[in-house]
C-alpha cells in the first residue's frame, strides 16, 4: 500500500518526450467509488498567484503508467491544458 504522502515526494515525468513534470501537488479521489480519479500537479510558479489554483496540471488516473519508488511515469500524447480556477 501506498500514503498520499509517499506519493508527494515522486516526481512525475512523461514518458512520450522525457519532460519532467514536477511533483504530485494533491489527489482527484472520487469519494463515492472510493478510487483516485487523477493527478494534479502544481504549474510554474507566478507572482501573484499565491492563493488561486489556476495553472495545476490534472492527470488521469489512466494516463499513469507507473509508480516507482521515487519517480511516477506518465504518457501524455499532448501536455494537457492547465485547470483554470
């Protein structure tokens, strides 16, 4: 079994073009069926941004293609747009 906070110490890279993602920022958990429905990585950090979550990358649960002990791997044919507000 895995914590959440294990998984926050993980850096996400893509494995289509090598890019590194960053670090897991906080889980998408579907409460009802009790199983995570994504990913959501923290975007560059912007001045004025401090207290907004515009710019987090969200990452299907299905497009993981691997946990490993300090790295999780992705596939993502295109970057995927960040979630605004």
């Amino acid at each position: 079994m895995i914590k959440a906070s294990d998984l926050r110490q993980r850096e996400i890279i893509n494995i289509t073009d090598g890019k590194r993602l960053g670090f897991l920022g906080d889980l998408d958990i579907d409460l009802e069926e009790g199983r995570v429905k994504a990913i959501i990585v923290p975007g560059p950090i912007r001045i004025f941004s401090f207290f907004n979550k515009a710019g987090e990358f969200v990452i299907p649960w299905e497009q993981i293609k691997k946990i490993g002990s300090d790295v999780i791997l992705v596939e993502l044919q295109e970057f995927i747009n960040p979630r605004i507000g």
